[in-house]
C-alpha cells in the first residue's frame, strides 16, 4: 500500500511517500506562503518525480502539531480530504 504523509510544520511542509511501512521519498519545502495554490502542485511534482499518480496513492494523511485555527491547516485538510475522498468514489 502506498501512502503521501503531508506533514506540516509551522516552518515547513514535507511530503512522505510510504510503501508498506518503509520511507520510500521525502521532499521538504520552506515558502508555505500561497498554500491553497502550492500545495496541490507540489503533491503532483511529487508524484511525478517517483513517477506515480494519484491512482497509485492508496491513501493521504496530514501530520501536524499546528492548532487546526490556522488557515494552512485547514487548506491542508481540506486538500488531503478531498484526495481521499476521490480515491472512495473511483
């Protein structure tokens, strides 16, 4: 089963690819500014890189220690969400 882990921090965000239990990539990226228009771009240059889509993904998941007041929390839930929410109605 592969896995995206968005881990995000209040200087960073990194995206995890898991394969079973293993760390497959990571990638971390420090402008958080403009989330809601990097986030989903970011998610697809990663794919890209280790040569998957989303299809490959079996499920998203948002790591983070940030109060959920935040609005790049929110952004983020929202995106992981709805990622996961599309693999539910293929």
């Amino acid at each position: 089963m592969k896995k995206i882990i968005v881990k995000l921090e209040t200087e960073n965000l990194e995206l995890i690819l898991l394969e079973d239990a293993s760390e497959i990539d990571k990638a971390s990226f420090y402008d958080l500014k403009n989330l809601s228009d990097s986030l989903l771009i970011k998610i697809d240059e990663f794919l890209k890189k280790n040569n998957l889509t989303l299809s490959d993904i079996n499920k998203f998941d948002l790591q983070t220690d940030i109060s959920d007041k935040f609005t790049s929390v929110k952004i983020a839930d929202v995106i992981v969400r709805t990622l996961n929410l599309g693999k539910d109605v293929d």
